[in-house]
C-alpha cells in the first residue's frame, strides 16, 4: 500500500492522520490548540461537564478548537456505569450532533482500569441508540472480539493503565486483537514517549490516542510533534515489512574479493 | 418558582419560564451546550416551548478538555 494514500477508516469517516490526542491535562485550551496543530490530528477527545454557572464568560475549548475543522469525540470519562456513560454522550450527541463517541466505563480509579461487564453493557445500549462507539477495552482478544461481534466502530485497548505512560505492556495481546479484528484498533492509553506510540503502530495498530504523553511532556508542542512523527513512522515501518529476527550476525559487507 | 440546576438550588426564579428564557437569564451560550430536564433531554428545538415546572432538576452540560 502507497504510504501517502493509506488512509484511517472510522465508521465511514475518511482520517489521514492515525493520531488521536486528548485535550485534557493542558495548561491553557491555547497550549491544547497549538499542541493539536503540532499534532497533525484530526480527532480530539473531549470531556463532557456542567456548564460553570457562576462564571459563564469562562473560556470554552470550542473557542480555541474548532469543533467544525476537528471532530470532537465525547468520552464518557467518569462513569463508572453503562447508564451513566449512555446519559453523558446522549447529552453530548444534543450538545454537538456527534454520533462518534468514545466509550470508557472504569473500575477502580487507582488503576482505571475499564469495567468491561459494564463497558459490554453500555455498548449494547448506545449502538441501539444510534451512536458509533469506539470502546476503550482491556488488551484481552476475548473481550476485544465480543465488543466487535456488538457493532462497535474501533476496538481501543489500553497499552497501559490511563495516564501510567509505561508504554506497550503486552505486545502480544495487543498483536493478537490487531489480528482478529477488521475494525480499526487504535492503542489508548498509556503511551509515554514517541517510541511507544512507534511500537503500537508497528505491531500493526490503525492508530493511537494518547493525551497525558503531550500534555504532560516539558514541551507539549515538541513532543505533539515527535509523535506525528512516531506514528508515521511506526506506520511505514509495519507497511514496510521488517526484516526476520535471527539469532546470529549476517555480515552487510560481502565477505569474498577481500583482498 | 425553585428549579434545581447543575446541583445548585435557584430559589427565586419567575413563573412559566421557557428553557430558553432560563438559559438567557443564565447568559449561557446555547450553541454550545445541552440540556437535561428531569433526566429528559431537551431537544434545541424544544427550546422555547418547554415551560420549566417549580422543583424541575436540570443538567446543563459543555464540552471541556478531556482524555
């Protein structure tokens, strides 16, 4: 495949860019706005919340992030139940006519790790409800396929607990659901560093969603940066086919006519 | 009439509101938001025409950063 028409389908939505980033975490929305254009990505994460009623004249990431030049995708961080998650992206999809929705029912906030009896739950009910769901999962291929078999639009399984930046944690698992799956994957979460974003998109990922690996960088706009770079990279380097691992060295130079 | 918003009581507010006088009187942009009366939402277009009912609880939410 020519790398410069290798596109990202989501759910019939066209995508050059593999990257996702969040727009938590930032200092300012205009540190977020800069980031993102750094970035090269396409689609944000966002949050859903109260309106500040004591301070309406806050500023609004709407105004630093225009939602009609990047699709936004509501995440339903915070629900720890499928009603919950169902109740938040109903009012987003009110808020901003959006059917593409990031769904993340957690557990345990010491490790955030996804509920997945909930997540199945939550799923079954928005995809009734017309909604296209890209699902935060655990790296578990069982789960990942049943959460496919359900109709969601991208399997997102976590690299590594939400904001660890630990990286790639199971390589094998992670492989195991690219394989078995015919919808985009996309790692989420627990990317650190550009290598990590690398590693998941060479392991065959159709992309990655990352927030707290920029935001939380010394310079977020760098490394927003270096990880459109990463996942480029990354990309090529899974087109391109590596090489076969061998146990033994295998000279470059030829070694007959050595004079 | 009482009208319980985003978990905070309004005690004093006028009869017969419509949502959108509320979010008026609120001075909330209503391009950006969404809104839960009683855990129904209120569809933009029913903006003007839901009258707000003393001891109604609404939700009004936006959009902000996020992972």
């Amino acid at each position: 495949m020519a790398a410069d028409t290798d596109k990202l389908v989501i759910a019939g939505r066209e995508f050059s860019s593999r990257l996702v980033i969040g727009t938590g975490k930032y200092e300012t929305y205009q540190q977020n706005a800069d980031a993102l254009a750094a970035s090269g990505a396409e689609i944000v994460t966002v949050a859903v919340r109260r309106v500040n009623l004591t301070n309406p004249d806050e500023p609004l990431l709407v105004d630093f992030i225009d939602p009609k030049k990047t699709v936004y995708l509501p995440n339903t961080a915070g629900c720890f139940t499928g009603e919950d998650a169902v109740r938040t992206l109903r009012l987003a999809r009110e808020a901003g006519g959006w059917d593409l929705v990031k769904l993340e029912v957690l557990s345990d906030p010491k490790h955030l790790y996804p509920d997945m009896e909930e997540t199945m739950r939550a799923a079954k009910l928005l995809i009734a409800d017309g909604f296209e769901v890209m699902v935060y999962c655990s790296d578990d291929p069982v789960f990942a396929r049943k959460l496919e078999d359900l109709g969601c639009a991208a399997i997102m399984p976590l690299g590594a607990p939400i904001g660890s930046g630990l990286g790639i944690q199971n390589q094998v698992n992670i492989r195991l659901i690219v394989e078995q799956t015919t919808v985009p994957v996309i790692v989420d979460a627990g990317v650190g560093t550009a290598s990590d974003a690398a590693i998941a998109m060479e392991l065959g990922c159709d992309g990655v969603l990352m927030n707290t690996a920029i935001a939380e960088a010394k310079d977020p706009i760098l490394m927003a940066k270096a990880m459109k770079h990463a996942v480029k990279a990354g990309r090529h380097a899974y087109l391109a086919g590596r090489m076969p691992r061998k146990k033994y060295a295998d000279p470059s130079s030829p070694l007959a006519g050595l004079i | 009439m009482k009208l319980i918003i985003n978990g905070e009581t309004y005690a004093e507010l006028k009869a017969d509101m419509s949502v959108l006088d509320l979010l008026t009187y609120l001075n909330l942009p209503k391009a950006k938001i969404a809104v839960e009366c009683n855990k129904e939402i209120v569809p933009k277009s029913g903006y003007k025409t839901v009258l707000l009912q003393d001891g109604d609880v609404l939700e009004i939410i936006t959009f902000i950063g996020g992972g």
